[in-house]
C-alpha cells in the first residue's frame, strides 16, 4: 500500500485543497519540503496523503542521516508521475469538480476492464479519480492472476497515435 506521493503544481495549495475535496479531507501547509508546499490528507486510517510541491521542486539526498532536500528545478508542465485516488463522490460530481477548475477531465475505460476519471491538473498532471462503482471495477480487474493471463494472452497494442518509449 502506499501512505503517500508527491507531485508538482504552479498552485500548490489550492491543488491540494481540491485533492482534498475529492477525499473529504484536509489540505494544510507541508513545511519539511519548503516554502509554498503543500498536503492534502484524505483523514483516513492510513494518513494518506498527497503532498504537492511548487513546479520544479527536486528532491535530493542529503549527508548523513538528515532528511532529502527540496531544491528548485527545471519547471517542465508534464511527465510520467500520474497516480489513481479513490473518492466516495460519484463520477458527475468529480467531474463538476474538474470543470469548475477549468481542468480538462473525462471519464476513459482502461484496457476495457475499468473506468477512471482522468483529470489534468492545471492542464498537465494527470490524476485518476475512481468513484465507488469505478473502485470496485478496478479491484476485479486488476489483480496478479489477471495481470498473468495479459501477458500469456499478449500485450495490448499501443494507443493509436503512441509512441512506446525504450527503457
């Protein structure tokens, strides 16, 4: 299970306080990382928690035993960081959420298996918010034995348009 992911956003509290309307929960200052950082707490058993740093914060180890650093970075508008979040609001209400942020957002069926609502942050961090209904699609789909008989059955092909990337 994860406790916590961080990403970037021009806005980070505000990013957080809608990240932590999706869950219900808390968005509060995030000092350890810096100045204009930010957390939004979901307020469940697990304390998970998004933290949302400005863009191009980087994170760096630091000597010894102290904790890693935030420095600022290259402030690029996309990547490869996205995660998925469980909400208890239905899919209309996630995307009202969406649009009054002016965010792009639309509902996608993964692989056929799962649906998502595939949010863009600020236009450029993508987020997969899964209502109840989209939580429990998700649960059957995806599961180890399930993940085996994919690749035994071979790969799905790109997205039109995609280019795979090499390792």
């Amino acid at each position: 299970m994860l406790f916590h992911v961080s990403i970037e956003a021009d806005h980070p509290s505000h990013v957080a306080e809608v990240l932590a309307e999706f869950w219900g929960g808390t968005a509060m200052p995030f000092p350890p990382v810096g100045i204009g950082s930010w957390v939004a707490f979901a307020g469940d058993d697990r304390a998970t928690m998004i933290e949302v740093y400005p863009r191009g914060t980087e994170l760096h180890p630091a000597e010894g035993e102290a904790d890693a650093i935030g420095i600022e970075g290259e402030r690029r508008r996309f990547g490869s960081t996205h995660f998925a979040m469980a909400t208890s609001l239905e899919a209309g209400q996630v995307l009202a959420i969406a649009r009054r942020e002016n965010w792009p957002a639309k509902i996608c069926h993964r692989g056929g298996k799962f649906r998502v609502v595939e949010i863009w942050i600020e236009g450029c961090q993508m987020v997969e918010v899964l209502s109840a209904e989209m939580q429990r699609e998700y649960l059957s789909a995806v599961t180890i034995p399930n993940w085996r008989r994919m690749i035994e059955q071979g790969l799905p092909p790109q997205a039109a348009g995609s280019t795979p990337v090499a390792a």
